[in-house]
C-alpha cells in the first residue's frame, strides 16, 4: 500500500489504485487545471470522507510500495479522469466503481477539529 503526501496529510491507497490517480492528476495539472479531490476515510479517522483541493501550486508525493508499475486499466482511468473533469471533482473509487477508503495520518488533516494530532 503506498500514499500520496499533501500539505502534511499522508493518506494510503493500494498501489494500483495510486497509480491511476497519479495518472489523472498529472494530466490535470500538466494543463494547468485545478480540481477537487475526495475520498471516503477508514474508521480508523472517523468513517467520513475528506476532500482537498489540487492546484498546479500544490506539492505532492507519490510513494508506492512496490517496485513494478501496475497494470492499467483504461476504462477505470477513464472513469477517473471523467470525475476529475466534473463538478464533483476526482471521487476515488476502485477498479468496481465503489468508494475507495483511505487511511489518513499526519500532522494535520483537512477538515479535522480535533485539538490532538492525527497519529
């Protein structure tokens, strides 16, 4: 399982999936579009869902667990990239269409109001 890094908040997704998100944001942000990121959380921070916002100014880190490069799936890349492009912004789902669940830590997470920090 590997992450994405973003401003603080490390949030894990299997691999496979990571690799077509870093598909999608990529290009988005090769053509200089920002857009709206969201994904449902684990129990583990509150079973809700989390959304950030991705802007050519943004910094990221894409860090996979293994070494070989998934194999991609163009019609759920296609999926992703429609989403991304919508008012809804990227809603990450998996290979199925379902909700993704990702497990978020760091010392700050979006829309948290809890006074301690995520561990």
């Amino acid at each position: 399982m590997g992450f994405i890094r973003y401003d603080g908040l490390t949030t894990h997704f299997e691999d496979r999936l990571l690799a077509h998100l870093q598909i999608i944001i990529v290009q988005k942000l090769m053509r200089d579009e920002a857009f709206l990121m969201s994904w449902k959380d684990s129990m583990s921070v509150g079973d809700g869902r989390t959304a950030i916002w991705v802007s050519p100014q943004t910094t990221l880190t894409f860090k996979f667990l293994g070494s070989r490069v998934p194999e991609i799936n163009t019609e759920w890349l296609q999926r992703l990239g429609e989403s991304a492009s919508s008012t809804t912004g990227l809603i990450v789902t998996k290979e199925d269409g379902t909700l993704a669940v990702a497990e978020a830590t760091g010392n700050s997470y979006p829309g948290n109001l809890r006074a301690e920090p995520v561990k």
